[in-house]
C-alpha cells in the first residue's frame, strides 16, 4: 500500500464552434509560469497546430495544474 501524488498541466482551448479543447501534460516542471504556459498556447494556435471535433484552436480558455494524491489501500495477495 502506498500514497502517491501526481501532478498534471491542462491548457484549454476555445475552438470554432464555440466548445472547449484540452490538453494535458504530465509531471509538468516546478518552476513553470503561467507567461510559459501562455506563449506556448499562442504559438499553438498561431501555428494551427492542433484541431479538434469543433475545428480549430481560436484562443486560451484556461490553465490549471491539477495535482492528485492517491492511497492505495489494498494489494492483491501475491498467486
């Protein structure tokens, strides 16, 4: 049994038809700033890089850095 803790970046998007997109990172660096965050975002949707179901990427909605923790409490008996 253990406890573990992840952290994960999400940057969303608003697209053409007015939804959301999202990306999420994995372990993202400590000393990361939201300036960062946003400038990659910018070139993002400069670039056109990503679309998704709602077409292209029009502008930032959102960041968050989501952090879980997670106690396992119970392992399976060794067969």
């Amino acid at each position: 049994m253990a406890v573990t803790t992840n952290k994960v970046l999400r940057m969303t998007f608003s697209d053409t038809l007015g939804g959301a997109f999202s990306i999420t990172l994995p372990e993202p660096k400590i000393d990361l700033t939201a300036l960062q965050i946003e400038t990659v975002m910018d070139l993002i949707i400069a670039r056109n890089v990503f679309a998704g179901a709602g077409g292209a990427l029009l502008a930032k909605k959102d960041i968050k850095i989501i952090g879980t923790t997670t106690d396992d409490l119970y392992d399976a008996p060794a067969v």
